[in-house]
C-alpha cells in the first residue's frame, strides 16, 4: 500500500487544525464534549460535509474522515465528529434512502444536528422483533458517547435475522436518555429503549453486513482519533521535559526520561502506521477485519503506555485538572476502551486470522 497522504487530505487536516486551533486558543473546553459555536465553524468551513460520500456530501470518504478526526484529537476539542459524520452520517450516506439521507446525514453536514452511536457489546445491546407495523426494540446501552447532547441515535438491535440498524430521533416515544459523567466530561449517556419504530428508521436490512461495516468504521475511527491525542500528548511531555529541570539539568538529559519518551514515540508511530493500514484496506475494499482489530489493539495498549508516560515525566503536574496534559491524559484513557479494549481486539484478531481469506 501507499502510505503518502492524499492532496484532500493534507488539505482538510490542515483547514481542521486551523479552525481547532484558533477555536482552542480562544476557549476552555468544558464537561460537555458539545460546543455548538465549534460545530458550526466546522460546518462553515466546510470540514463536516466535505469528508462524506457523495450526494450526502463532498465525495471523499473514510481516509479524509481519519485526517480530520487525527486533529480533533490533538486539541481534544468538544466535536462529536467521530459519531456523528465519521459513523452515523456516513453508514446512512451508504446504506440510507434518499429520505432517509436528506432527513439525517444532511442536517449533520449543514451543522445543524449531532449523532450518538450505540453499538452492541457483550454488556449493552437492544433486541428488536418485528411486528406488523415495523419493529419493537427494547434493552439499554450505557455510556454512549455523545449521547447527552445529540439530537439523533444511531443504534444497533440484535434480530432473529441477524444485526439491525435504526436510526431513532430523541423524541422517539420509549426511548429514555439519561446523561452519564464519564471519565473526561459528561457527554456519554445511559439509553433504555422500549419503543415502537416503523420501517422509515431502519438503515438496511437485518443481517446484511452494515453493522458490521458501521463496527468497522466506528473503530477505525477510534484509533484516529487516539493518534492525534498522543500524538500532541507526546509533544506537549516532550517540550516539558526539555524545560523542566532537575540538579541544574533538565529532565530530558536523564536517561530513563529519553528512554520513557523514546518507547512512547515507537508507540505513537505504531498507531500511525496500524491506523492507516487498516483505513486504506476499508477504503481500497479490501479485507480488513486483522488490521481493524490490530490498529484498535495499538490504540488502545500503546494509548495506555503513552498516557501514562505523559503523567509520570510531568510527575504530580500532568493529573492537575487545570493543567492541558490532564485533557489528553483522560481522552486518551477513554478513548483506549472505546469501541473494544486491547484483549478484545486481540479475540477479534485471532478470529479474523484463522477464517476470513487473506489477499
């Protein structure tokens, strides 16, 4: 593969850093994960719509999604961008009718709307059954990202035909939503769902593969946006230890500090290189259920060594709550069991490696 970034890409993760930059230079970021003004410049600058597949938006896609999404990590901005334009708006520009798109994923392109995303795991999943007028779905799910704040669901509900997608606005009759503090802000929220849905909420077919392709992306997504939190968490130590001084000397001149930093830096391009593996596979259409799994794996083990070593070279500083390594310290913790922690992707992985076929 190719690992040279696109022109697309280049552009839109600098337009990203521009924009999040000048917003985070001017804010301070607070519990909620969701800052509308924020939102909306993004919409005006044309980032939420210009990453997303064509007529829903610009015509790129998945690679463009993780260039933009690696920025957002490294302000660690209030964004919901990951569940909102790189998993919901993109699973209904592709498996969506035209209504379904222009009633969904456009609101989200214009900056109008937002998305949550709850996808079945081994502790929280919906069951659905159909019924004459559509479906029944019922169950909880907690700690959803963005739940607190977004204005639409995308969820997922295990049928007697396998894996069932469902789009459900917040005022959906049985749908309760309770907001959730989590470990770096209050965004996340607790579904319990006992409602009654027609067919014009459903996103595909049950069984046909979109909730594993909307599992995919999620996590690729993920382990973007962990890059781009210890990526600049790596810098922010880095600069610290060079300025920080100890016996006259500063602490980057110890040998276990360079040591500490060097392993972190191996770990951080690990993730880099994992990440865009997995992000071309999905985008080229290839195969890439092992390079998931193994990206999401080095998010995770990797994202858990690098926040930790960021707290233990800025020692009793880096878990002050005022202090910004504390922002990429939790982000990175949150983000490290996001869509499945290190084991679990190691189960996938084995999986993955001993039935599907490789090219």
């Amino acid at each position: 593969m190719d690992f040279t970034l696109t022109e697309a890409q280049h552009d839109l993760g600098g337009l990203a850093r521009t924009v999040l930059t000048d917003w985070t230079t001017k804010n301070a970021p607070d519990a909620t994960g969701y800052d509308r003004e924020l939102w909306s410049a993004l919409a005006r600058a044309g980032l939420l719509e210009a990453a997303l597949p064509a007529p829903v938006g610009g015509g790129f896609d998945l690679l463009e999604q993780c260039s933009v999404l690696i920025e957002i990590g490294r302000t660690v901005a209030p964004a919901p961008y990951l569940t909102s334009v790189a998993v919901a708006a993109a699973a209904i520009a592709q498996f969506g009718s035209r209504e379904q798109r222009t009633r969904w994923a456009t609101p989200v392109a214009a900056g109008t709307a937002t998305f949550a995303v709850a996808l079945s795991t081994e502790d929280d999943r919906f069951a659905a059954e159909r019924t004459d007028t559509g479906w029944r779905i019922h169950g909880s799910h907690s700690a959803v990202p963005a739940g607190a704040f977004a204005d639409t669901f995308l969820v997922e509900a295990a049928t007697a035909e396998g894996p069932l997608l469902l789009v459900l606005d917040r005022a959906t009759d049985g749908l309760r939503v309770t907001g959730q503090h989590v470990v770096d802000g209050s965004d996340a929220a607790l579904l319990e769902l006992d409602a009654m849905v027609d067919d014009t909420a459903v996103l595909g077919a049950p069984g046909d593969g979109s909730a594993r392709w909307v599992h995919r992306r999620a996590t690729i997504a993920a382990c973007a946006y962990q890059l781009g939190v210890v990526e600049r968490g790596l810098e922010l130590t880095s600069e610290y230890a060079l300025t920080r001084k100890q016996f006259d000397k500063p602490i980057g001149t110890f040998q276990a500090v360079r040591q500490r930093l060097a392993d972190a830096y191996l770990d951080v391009e690990a993730v880099r290189l994992s990440l865009w593996q997995a992000a071309w596979r999905e985008s080229e259409g290839i195969p890439a259920d092992a390079e998931v799994a193994t990206a999401k794996f080095w998010a995770a083990d990797a994202g858990h060594r690098v926040a930790h070593t960021m707290v233990h070279v800025h020692a009793s500083i880096g878990i002050f709550l005022e202090y910004p390594v504390h922002r990429y310290f939790t982000a990175a913790k949150r983000t490290e069991f996001l869509f499945g922690a290190a084991t679990e992707q190691l189960r996938t992985l084995a999986d993955a490696l001993t039935t599907a076929p490789r090219l």
